[in-house]
C-alpha cells in the first residue's frame, strides 16, 4: 500500500472520533460515559456515527482534492467506505 494512501486512511479513520469527542465535550456539555449512554439507549449510535463520518471526512476529502493530493484523498475514501461497512454491520446484526 502507498504511504500517502495509508496516511489518508488513519486520517480518515481518526479524524471522526476527534469529531465526536469535541461534539460531546462542548456541544452536549455531558461526560463521554454518559453521552454514549444515552446514544445508545435512543438507538440513534449509527446515526452518530454516520454523520460525524460524513461532515469530517467530507471536509477532509475535499481539502486533499484542493491541494492536490489525490492518494492522501483515495485514503480518506476507504475510511469513509469502511465506516460504512461498520455502520451496515451494526443496523443488520
């Protein structure tokens, strides 16, 4: 695998954990323990999820398109696809 690919997919893979951390700890103004709690008992995890994927790797995506960094971007891509084979995975099982 080509190191920008590899450093464009744990971008992608990180970068929507930091997301949601930062939306529980400033915007929901709740304990991490408590926010994933009540997250899970609306059963609205995979909605979270999702849309913590799409807004940071969206942005990111098309920040490495700009700059032309076109492998960094295919990496961001797979983590996106394989968020979405995770949250497939979570709604059918």
């Amino acid at each position: 695998m080509n190191k920008d690919i590899a450093k464009g997919f744990s971008i992608g893979a990180i970068a929507p954990v930091i997301a949601f951390l930062i939306y529980v700890g400033f915007y929901l103004e709740v304990e991490l323990e408590t926010a994933i709690k009540t997250i899970d008992r609306m059963g609205t995890m995979t909605h979270h999820i999702s849309l913590s994927v799409f807004l940071t790797n969206t942005i990111l995506f098309f920040m490495q398109i700009k700059m032309y960094k076109d492998k960094v971007a295919r990496g961001i891509l797979g983590a996106t696809l394989a968020y979405a084979f995770l949250v497939l995975i979570l709604i059918l099982f």
